[in-house]
C-alpha cells in the first residue's frame, strides 16, 4: 500500500473539512426503507477515523440512476437514518450537493455531527467527469478521502476530478480493497486458483484472458463451462440443452490454448447436472459427459467435479472467486457452489489458504452457503472487482497513487 496515499498523509485534520466520497448506493424496498447496511457499516470507521482526528466530515455519494434530475425515490434522505443509527452520532441531510445551502451548512456544523449531501448523480456533471462541477463540490472542503472503490472503475467527477483538487487519500474501505485484490490477484501466495462462474463466455472474455496468464489454476463453471466442453468434443452439449454459445467456440479454444502457454490447468466440469425443467426442485439426475440428454438444462456441476475442484484447492495458498458453479438461485441447484464455497471456508479457517471473493451474485451465493463471513475477504464492489480483475486500471485507484 505505500504506494497510495491514506489518511495518515493527509496530517492533521483537526478543524478541517473533509469530503468523504462513500458508496451509500444500498438495496430500498418500496416503502424507502433500506434492505441490507453492509455498505453503510462498511464506510462507518473511516467516518469515525477522521472524526476522532478532529475532521469534519461532509460525506457524498450516488444512489440509484436518477439520470441527471431528482427525484424522491432516488434521495438520500432515505439513507440519512440508516447512516445516523449505524454511526452513533447526529446525521444533517442537506437536499443539495453543490452551492450556497451547502457552504453554509458547513459552516453550521457541531463537532459531533455529519453532513450527508444529496444525490451526485442528480446532476449530469457527476458521470461526465466534469472538472469544473468537481471544483464547485469540494469547495467547502479543506480535503478529499474515498471510500468507495465499488465506484473506483468510473472516472465520475467524484471520483478523480474531485480527488485532484485538494490534497487527497484513501479510506480505510478502499485501502482494504485495494490490498485484498493485490494480494489475491497481483502479489499472491502460490499456487494461485481462480473460480470464475457466469452463463456466457462473451460477457467474460477480458476476465478469462487476463487469469490464464496470472494464476495456475483455473476454474470455468457455471453455463460459460459449456461453451469449452463443446470444443473438447462433447457433442451432447448443444443449444437445446444448455447455455453453449456456438459462435465463441474459436475463442474458447483460444483461451485453451493461452492458458496451457502459461502453464494455467484449466478445470472444466468433468459431470453436470441435468434437470427436466429450468425451476426450482424440478426432476433432476447428474449426467457424465457422454451421456447428456437432449433437452431439458444443464443447471450445476456433479459431485465428481466438486470434489476435484476441492482436491485442486487444497493444493494451493490463494483462491479468487467470482461467479456461482451453477444455478444456485434455484435449489437444489445450489449444491455444488455450496460445498466448494465450504470447503474454502474450512481451509480458510485453518489457515491453509487465503480467499477473496467479489461480484453481487457471488456475494448472495456464499453469503446462501453461510460462509461469507469466513472468507479472508468480500469485495463490496461488483463492476470495480471484476476489471481489477481483468487487469483494467481503475480510474479512482490510479488518482490515489503517490
């Protein structure tokens, strides 16, 4: 991390303002009430950090897509409580993010409150980068922290014209991100395993092309596994029984071939499991390679490949995970992710392996297994992971450097 700047360059900070760009963008149910914290609770100790340095802190963040003009449903009024109860201290919601009514809330301010301003993304120049908008939203302030490195792959004038401005650090969130994803993708103990999981291969290919050549072993499961196993001859994968996308076939075999010049052991299904219909508890069996039925989906991986998968793994010091195994929506064809996801939590406990994850439907799938707290660490970021991991500089990362 030294080569980032964190709070502790920033000196003293007592009586300073300090804009805190977080990520409050959480879940809301119809009634405006918020559904899951973990990003709020997450934010919580850099905000408490710099208010034990004596800062001031302002703190700013999207929420939804309003599109350039407010609305209710997208105000963070409606996060103002949550952030309140989760701190422990007075939260100030001012409707605005920019001008007059800002400036003279801060100087309002009592040593014991927060400012939360309103929606960045209610105006245009938020996601166009806007270089003079930024100098108008950090103009109260005496410095600039970010925590929200779920935003950092953007170039939004929060994000980076923003941080330019005044002298600027990381926050303790996204200085932890940050070290997690280096040392699990960019600095990691070896053997190094990826498990990548998703339905296509074309909505991961920079993703597939940046890990053969980076870790040692690779994982591809869930519908994109389908794709390979076609091009390894098995003909009894087609389009009417699964997600095999005939037009990538050339690619997969592509990436086969980059990954065996990198010496990167690519671990395909070597079983999967059939069902009848795509639903929940439909008629199901597990199927060898050689005898996939016509029809009916392909919705997990089988017992044969799980445990390769967790024999493989025990074999190594790191493993960075994006993407379920299988259907895990519909039980019971959550059964592989959740016995693999278990298994890492098992060698993780006992210290025999670091493991990151990160991406909103991993995220659900280990939280669903009940391990998510036993893993070394859980991206908050879903968009800003995965290009970390596809090797993609992050535009809100690369302004923090020294």
């Amino acid at each position: 991390m030294q080569e980032y700047k964190t709070i502790e360059d920033l000196g003293d900070l007592n009586g300073k303002v300090v804009m805190l760009r977080a990520d409050l963008n959480v879940p809301m149910n119809e009634n405006f009430e918020v559904t899951n914290t973990a990003r709020i609770d997450r934010t919580i100790p850099t905000i408490k950090l710099l208010m034990k340095k004596g800062a001031k802190v302002v703190v700013i963040s999207h929420f939804g897509r309003p599109e350039g003009k407010g609305d209710m449903k997208n105000s963070l009024i409606h996060v103002a409580p949550e952030l309140e109860k989760a701190l422990g201290s007075k939260v100030v919601f001012v409707d605005d993010c920019i001008g007059d009514k800002v400036e003279q809330a801060v100087k309002n301010m009592k040593a014991d409150e927060v400012l939360l301003l309103e929606n960045l993304r209610f105006y245009d120049e938020e996601k166009k980068g806007n270089e003079a908008w930024a100098k108008e939203l950090v103009k109260p302030a005496d410095a600039y922290v970010s925590d929200a490195f779920s935003t950092a792959h953007r170039a939004h004038a929060s994000m980076v014209a923003a941080a330019k401005e005044l002298p600027s650090a990381m926050g303790l969130l996204m200085a932890e991100e940050v070290n997690a994803l280096t040392s699990g993708l960019n600095n990691p103990e070896r053997p190094l395993m990826a498990i990548v999981g998703g339905s296509k291969v074309s909505t991961k290919l920079d993703l597939l092309n940046n890990l053969v050549k980076k870790v040692n072993k690779l994982v591809i499961s869930g519908g994109m596994a389908h794709t390979f196993l076609k091009v390894l001859g098995y003909n009894g994968i087609n389009e009417s029984n699964s997600l095999v996308q005939m037009d990538m076939l050339d690619t997969a075999k592509e990436i086969l071939e980059t990954a065996k010049a990198n010496s990167c052991e690519i671990i395909l299904p070597s079983d999967l499991v059939w069902a009848k219909e795509f639903a929940a508890n439909a008629e199901h069996k597990t199927v060898d390679l050689d005898n996939i039925p016509d029809g009916g989906s392909l919705l997990d991986v089988g017992e044969k490949t799980v445990a390769d998968i967790n024999a493989k793994m025990a074999e190594c010091k790191t493993l960075v995970w994006n993407g379920p195994l299988g259907a895990f929506e519909l039980k019971p064809f959550d059964a592989a992710t959740n016995a693999v996801a278990k298994k890492a939590a098992e060698l993780t406990e006992q210290g025999k392996l670091t493991t990151v994850a990160g991406g909103g439907d991993t995220v659900s799938a280990l939280e669903s297994a009940g391990v998510a707290d036993k893993f070394t660490y859980i991206s908050t970021a879903g968009g800003a992971f995965l290009e970390w991991m596809e090797g993609k500089v992050l535009p809100g990362v690369a302004v923090m450097k020294k």
